[in-house]
C-alpha cells in the first residue's frame, strides 16, 4: 500500500517513518507536517493509506479529511482519545493513541491491508515485516508542545497528580505530561515497574531499600499503600 504521513510533530513523523520502513507491504511516498499542504498532493496523487494526526495547528485532521475529494484508508494518530468516537464515525480504519507501540501499528496495517486487499492474510503480512521490535525499551509522551522520548532504564518513578503525571529521571529532572496512571501501569508493568500506590509506579531496578511501608529511590521515600504491598511484594519475591 502507498501511504502518506500528515502530523505537525518530527518526532511522531520520524517514528512512523521507522515503523513504516518495518512493514514491507508499506510504501512511504510523502510525508507533510501540516494537512492544508497535504491536501492538493492526495487530490492528485493515487495513496492508499493515510496515517493521519488530528490536533494540529489551524487545519485540523477531520477539517483535512472531510476537504480531500479522493478518500484513502485513514488510521488517525493522536495524543488525545477524545476523538475516537468522530474518527471511527469517519470511517477510519483504525485510531491510534501516542504514544504508538509498534505491534499496535501493525495490528492497524493488518485492519487496512485487509480492507485493501481481502486476499491478504495476517500471516503474510507478518511474513513479509522486517525485524519487528516488539519490546521497545522507551516511549515518547506528550511534553507541552512535543513528543519526548524516554527510555525506560532511565525512570525513576511516576506521581500521579490529578489530571496529570509527573515522570521522575536519573538526570534529576521530570516530565509533567497528560496521560493517566493506568494508562502508564499497564505499559510498564512488564517493563520492570510496578504500582505501590494509587499516585505511585515505581521502577524497581532503582529501589535502593524497602523499610517498612515505603521505598527509597533516589532521595525519595514512596509509600507503600495495602492496596498494592501484595502485588509489590510477590514480584520482587519478598
């Protein structure tokens, strides 16, 4: 499938790009970090497939879709989920929550491949991806007017803070960014993280002594609420 890029981020673009060069049924023909310039391109061009960001600035990806004439495939890539139920009411193939995991984009192709070619199977699909890293060692989370990337060796803990978390590292600095701590539990509950407490994910590899009902990482001591002390417990085999 030919397939274009459409998101104001580099960084999203740059990590789609990677995911795309993975999957061999995929062609890359263009990328564009703004939709109103995207729009003649698709309008002349035979693409089919459209990885496309909603929230950006003065066009958005809905205003994008619901202009072009020619109506590719469309897998929306966002930071937010507020969208999905307009997005799949468009008609979208798939809708995909930032930041994207590579076995979920391809999940999203083998939607799209199989719209676009019945015949398809999801074992040739996978045949024909190169390499597939599954177990990424990082993410990228939504940082005021970027998508950072962190890598997880480098996470100290996780506070929860309302609508908010704050995600603590070992160069002594931290990230405030809009994402849930369920969200994030999920994510890295296999990563060597756990959940101690309903505002608390911790990485364990960074415990450096357990003294009661609290942890101590770095210089900072977390509770251990009752809640989670079993689960913390059984998987660091105490």
């Amino acid at each position: 499938m030919k397939c274009v890029i459409i998101d104001d981020e580099p960084l999203a673009v740059e990590l789609l790009e990677d995911f795309v060069r993975k999957v061999d049924s995929l062609e890359l023909v263009s990328t564009f970090n703004n939709a109103i310039d995207a729009v003649s391109f698709i309008n002349q061009t035979n693409i089919d497939l459209i990885f496309l960001d909603i929230q950006m600035p003065h066009f958005s990806g809905i205003e994008f879709l619901n202009t072009i004439e020619k109506k590719p495939l469309i897998i929306f890539t966002t930071a937010y989920s507020d969208y999905a139920v307009e997005g799949f009411n468009l008609g979208a193939v798939d809708y995909l929550v930032k930041p994207i995991p590579f076995h979920r984009f391809l999940k999203s192709v083998v939607r799209a491949q199989q719209i676009f070619n019945p015949a398809a199977t999801v074992q040739a699909i996978s045949e024909n991806t190169t390499a597939p890293e599954l177990e990424q060692d990082f993410m990228f989370v939504r940082a005021e007017y970027e998508n950072v990337k962190m890598n997880f060796a480098d996470i100290l803990f996780i506070e929860g803070l309302k609508d908010y978390v704050k995600i603590y590292t070992t160069d002594n600095k931290f990230t405030l960014t809009l994402i849930s701590l369920i969200k994030l539990e999920n994510l890295l509950s296999s990563k060597g993280f756990s959940r101690i407490h309903r505002s608390y994910i911790i990485n364990i590899k960074h415990v450096k002594s357990i003294q009661k009902n609290k942890v101590l990482i770095s210089d900072k001591r977390i509770p251990i609420s009752e809640s989670y002390k079993n689960t913390f417990f059984e998987k660091i085999n105490l």
